[in-house]
C-alpha cells in the first residue's frame, strides 16, 4: 500500500506521525504528488500541518497543477493555505500553467477573497503571466470591479494603457478583449494548458477538469470540450458532462466522438431517450462502431424498463 493511499485512510493523522516516525520520506512521490500536494488538494490542514512540522518541502512542483499552494487555492482551501505559506511557500511561485496563484484568482470573481488574502501575504501584482499579462488586465478583461479596485494601487502603471484610473483600465481591456487574439500567443496557450490536462487526466489527476477549464479559457476547441467533458463524467458530473458534450457538438457537428459524450453524458443522467438518439448521430457519423452498437442496445433495454417507458 502506497503512502499516499494511508495517508487518507481513517485516522490518518495518528498513521502520517507514525510512519513519519518510522524514517518513511515526508516528500515521497509515488506518481500522484508528494503527501503535502495531496493533503493540500484535499482539505486536510491537519495533515499538512504535521507534514510541514516534519519539514516538508512547501514548494515542490510534481503534479499538472504545480505546487501544494496552487491545489489548496484551486480547491478553495484556505486553512491549507495559511499553513503552507507560514510553512514557506512561495505566494508568488509560477506554475506550469505560466501563472502565478495571483493571477489565477483575477478575473474570477469567486475567488475574489482569495485575491485578497493573497495579496496580504505578499502576492506580487506587478508579475504578468507567462504571455505578459497582469493580474489588473485579467480582472478589467472580465470586469471584475473589485478586483481592479483592489490591484488598481498596488499596480504599477502599464505605459500602453493610456488613461491609468480604474475607468480607464476597464474601457481599455474591453477594447482590446475585441480584437482578434494574437495566433502565436493563442496557439502556446493552447499547447501548454492541453498539455498539462492531459497529463493530470493520464494520472487520473482529481484536477484534470480544473485543467481543463484554463485550457478552454485560454482557446476553446471540440477537443478540450470532449475531453473535460470525460473528466465529468468520472466524477459523476452528468449536468456538466452534457454541457460540454453539447459545447462541442456546435464547434464540430460532425464528429462521432462527440455524440459519444452526449450519449454518454445523457446515460449518466438516465436520459436513455436522449442517449439513444445521441448515439443515432453516432453511428451516422462512425458507421460500424462496435461500441456505439452496444451502447445503443443498452440505452433501448433500459428504456424498455419498468418505469422508464413512462418518463
């Protein structure tokens, strides 16, 4: 049994301290992060707080989202924060994802309070992102009011934006978010954020889905629609899973797999009427496809079930 595994078994306090005690490495990584990431992406503050008494590295980048830092503000974990930046991470840490927690939280306007709390234990608004962009810029683009008037005195000002007031940055940011986006800025956007979801979704990393939605920020396609779209259907997401799989039916109407996921999507839901005519399109598209056959057999004899026909 892997450390990681114990980690999270009942009473998994009393076993960390115990294997701990027993000379077992406080940043092991076993695939999945070292037991600080892991606890941190969980909520477990207790567990984190005995991992960092024991020393353990708050800064150690081993999985698709980065540091223990970044998965306890992506899992909205405060308690793990305060204790990991009191155990020594670094607030302004760039990601893989070429952002900072910072500037992850601008823009969205639920993680305003994490801003702020970020902020007051050091968090750097005047580092960009990797293609430039500041957390001001990210927060006017998406017209996150208190979060420009937040960053507004701590940033310096940009020479490119004409009128530096909180107005002016807004009416700016708008006028740029028009313009066409710049292909190459778009196409490293896309390859770095698709790169870093499909790898957590190979580790059946539990933020292969938060992965996801920075690549799908960053340059929607069919593709990472399809794919988070699989990432909710794992964790039992019908509702969000559907969505995407409609998402990326519009952008690629002729594409079988993405017939699959709505199929699949309306199964979870037990929508078998749906699913059925989901996976129609299917096999219209993939003429021939085994799976889609046997699907569409399941999905009819579930319809068939006392109950269903009169739903």
């Amino acid at each position: 049994m892997t450390y990681g595994i114990i980690l999270f078994t009942a009473g998994s306090c009393k076993v960390t301290e115990f294997l701990l005690s027993k000379g077992v490495p406080v940043d092991i990584h076993y695939g999945y992060g070292t037991p600080l990431h892991l606890a941190a992406t969980n909520e477990q503050d207790k567990i984190v707080k005995i991992l960092l008494e024991h020393h353990a590295d708050a800064n150690t980048s081993v999985t698709s989202l980065g540091s223990a830092l970044m998965g306890a503000l992506l899992c909205r974990s405060l308690k793990c924060m305060k204790l990991l930046i009191k155990g020594g991470a670094d607030v302004n840490r760039m990601t893989s994802l070429l952002m900072t927690p910072l500037v992850f939280t601008a823009g969205r306007k639920d993680y305003t309070n994490f801003m702020q709390f970020l902020l007051k234990a050091g968090a750097d608004p005047n580092i960009p992102d990797g293609f430039g962009r500041l957390p001001i810029e990210h927060a006017a683009r998406r017209d996150c009011m208190e979060q420009v008037e937040m960053l507004f005195p701590l940033t310096s000002a940009i020479p490119s934006i004409p009128n530096w007031s909180i107005d002016g940055i807004i009416s700016y940011e708008k006028f740029e978010s028009a313009k066409p986006l710049d292909q190459r800025h778009l196409e490293r956007a896309k390859a770095i954020f698709k790169s870093q979801a499909d790898y957590a979704f190979r580790l059946k990393d539990k933020f292969a889905s938060k992965s996801y939605d920075l690549a799908i920020d960053a340059a929607p396609s069919a593709t990472l629609y399809a794919n988070r779209s699989l990432c909710k259907l794992m964790l039992d997401d019908g509702e969000g899973a559907l969505s995407d799989a409609l998402s990326c039916r519009m952008l690629r109407p002729n594409w079988a797999k993405a017939c699959y996921r709505q199929a699949a999507a309306h199964m979870l839901l037990k929508e078998y009427k749906q699913a059925c005519d989901a996976l129609l399109d299917a096999q219209k598209l993939d003429p021939g496809n085994i799976e889609a056959e046997r699907e569409l057999r399941k999905a009819r004899e579930l319809m068939k079930a006392p109950g269903e026909a009169d739903k």
